[in-house]
C-alpha cells in the first residue's frame, strides 16, 4: 500500500496525532497489517512525506511486538523516523541485516526509513 501523507511531518509528536493529520497515517497502517489480532506478513505499507521527501516503509513480515492500536503504532513510527535503524539495531548503512541477534531485539525492526 502507498499513502501519500501530504500535511503529515515527520517530526510529529505520538500523543497529538491529528496535527498534521498523522492519525490516517497510523490508522491506515493499523488496517493493512493488523487481521483478527495477528499480523499479515505478505503486507508492505509506504508513508509518503511530501515536506520532507522521506518514505516510511512497514513490513509487516518484519515487525514485532506492535500492537493494533494507533498510538502503540504512532510511538514506533515516530521512533523510526527520529532515528532510522543503524549498527545498534544490527542495520548496515545500505540496510541490510549484518548482525541477526541484534535486529530481532530491535523495536525498529520492519521499520524502514528511505529518502
């Protein structure tokens, strides 16, 4: 799925979600992964930024331990877009999977931020 986050900013705080109308955003996300409480992994969702020319991407073959709501999706989407995963969360620069143990602890697992 591709949505177009025209008014969304990356910068968004998880507890004001209708600024900027992030609340589709999450919503839209919520609805393409989530299935009677389990996650769909064949499911790819791209946010697309116009402000910033960024694009979010969530797979959902990736993500663990989210749950449906949109604030638990809000909070995890603003920590992908803070600080994109790097060598901490077992992410090499061109985001490939260099150290296994460390990206399946990682929160921002299945998170992808791209220019």
């Amino acid at each position: 799925f591709v949505i177009p986050m025209r008014l969304a900013r990356t910068d968004f705080a998880p507890r004001e979600l209708r600024q900027g109308r992030m609340d589709v955003g999450c919503s839209c996300v919520s609805a393409a992964l989530f299935r009677s409480q389990s996650l769909r992994g064949n499911t790819c969702v791209s946010l697309c930024f116009k402000e910033e020319a960024q694009r979010l991407e969530v797979r959902g073959a990736s993500i663990r331990r989210l749950q449906p709501d949109d604030f638990s999706v809000a909070v995890r989407l603003h920590a992908a877009m803070a600080s994109p995963a790097g060598p901490a969360d077992g992410v090499g620069p061109g985001g490939e999977v260099c150290d296994a143990a460390a990206y399946s602890q990682s929160d921002r697992r299945g998170f992808l931020l791209r220019p």
